[in-house]
C-alpha cells in the first residue's frame, strides 16, 4: 500500500540527520519523563500505534515458528514488551541512550520480562550484532533521529536474516487537510509548552516538530528504504498520516 504525500518532504538522497551526540544528550535529560509525555501528549495513540507495528510484523512470520526479534532505538523499551508478549520469544532492545536504557531494564524487571529482553547499548548505525541473525527488526520513532538514517537501514538490513522484515514506526505527513493543518498547529504551537513545561527541558520538544517537518515523507521513506536493498517495500499512513509504518523484506 503506497499512499501519501510529497509535500515540504525531504529528498532521499540529500536528508542528513541530527548530530549523534547532541540527540543522545537531549534524550538523556527527558528520560525520567519520557513515557507520560508520548502518552500524555498523544493522548495514548502512541501505544496503538505499536500495537499495529507489531501486528504488521506478524504478517510476514511464518506461522508456529517463533521469532528472534530485534527492536533497535528501543527507548524506554515499550515497544520492544509488545513484541515479546506477542511472539513470546527473545527479543534484543538495543539503544545508545544509557539513561533510557537502566529505565527500560526497570520496567522489564517489573514486568517479569528481563529475562527474555536482552538490552544491549549501541548506535543504530553500527550494532554488535553478526549478520542474518534476526527474523524481524523494529524502530519507533527513532530512525528520523539518526545522523544517516540509510545508514541505519542498511545496518538494520544486513542483521535481519534472508526473508527476514522490518518495521519502521515514524511521525510523518498529515494526508487530510483539515487534520493537516489543525496537527500543525499543536505540533508547532501547543506540544513544544507542553512538553517544556512538563519535562523541564525545552530544547527536545523543540526538536521534535522540526525533526519531523525535515524528515523525508512516505514516498520518500520507502524510497530510501528501496534504496538500501529493501523488497516489497510499502507503507501506511496511521492517523491521517501523523504517523505511518513502513516495511520491508531482505
């Protein structure tokens, strides 16, 4: 399913991504409030969206073989406990934020989860993992946060096993005018108080808006997904287009 839009969108071939460094420090200062804020200020679709996520992974599994999953900027790790209660097998969450990362180890001791999450610290664009070891791999909300996202495609590619899928959960490009313009406006105008007043912490919720108005769009994405060696590549938009998944087989 390809359907979207190109407006205000970023090429593929000249998107360059945030500095590293400066994301991993920006994320580490809103770490403790991560959480209520994607479920305060998304007024919880955030976690239906991840629920989709997973289900679309689903559909490219083999049926009764249980996966080895790998969910790469895992953040505070929700995501990755959808994947493991859906497939109940091993799933790898995988960050460079370590702040994020002792939360995420929390919340999976709480749930009784730590021993089949494994969490590992490291880059996206350069993981500790051997190739063709994974059956699918995830990213939320992460990939736009990249220095080179196609750099972390083609990482993400090369780890997946022949056949193997990826799932990519972004913000995107609102497809419907009036939501477009409505979403436009609490994204530049309300979320950034918002979020700076609940957090403390003014630069992130800054960046958020303008990270995502610089990322390349739907068609762009898939394009850049193609351009790294991605087949039956597709995407859809969820909520209008405020965000949309993205998949991929290698």
């Amino acid at each position: 399913m390809k359907t979207g839009s190109h407006d205000s969108a970023a090429s593929p071939t000249s998107y360059k991504g945030p500095d590293g460094r400066a994301v991993r420090e920006m994320f580490s200062q809103i770490a403790h409030r991560y959480d209520f804020l994607n479920h305060f200020l998304s007024v919880s679709i955030d976690r239906r969206w991840r629920r989709l996520a997973v289900a679309k992974v689903a559909e490219f599994l083999q049926p009764g073989k249980t996966p080895v999953c790998l969910d790469l900027c895992s953040g505070t790790g929700d995501l990755s406990i959808e994947l493991q209660r859906r497939f109940g097998g091993d799933v790898v969450a995988s960050d460079f934020c370590h702040p994020m990362l002792v939360l995420s180890a929390g919340k999976m001791r709480d749930l009784g989860l730590d021993s089949r999450i494994r969490i590992v610290e490291a880059d996206a664009m350069e993981t500790p993992f051997p190739s063709d070891a994974f059956n699918a791999a995830t990213v939320a909300f992460g990939l736009r946060n990249l220095e080179d996202p196609r750099r972390g495609l083609a990482e993400m590619r090369r780890v997946l096993k022949p056949g193997g899928v990826l799932v990519v959960l972004e913000f995107s490009r609102p497809v419907v005018p009036i939501l477009r313009e409505g979403f436009q406006f609490y994204f530049h105008n309300i979320l950034p108080r918002l979020g700076a007043w609940i957090s403390g912490q003014k630069t992130a919720y800054t960046y958020l808006p303008d990270s995502v108005r610089r990322f390349p769009a739907q068609r762009e994405l898939a394009a850049m997904m193609e351009g790294v060696g991605f087949g039956s590549v597709g995407y859809r938009n969820l909520s209008g287009g405020i965000a949309a998944l993205h998949w991929g087989l290698k």
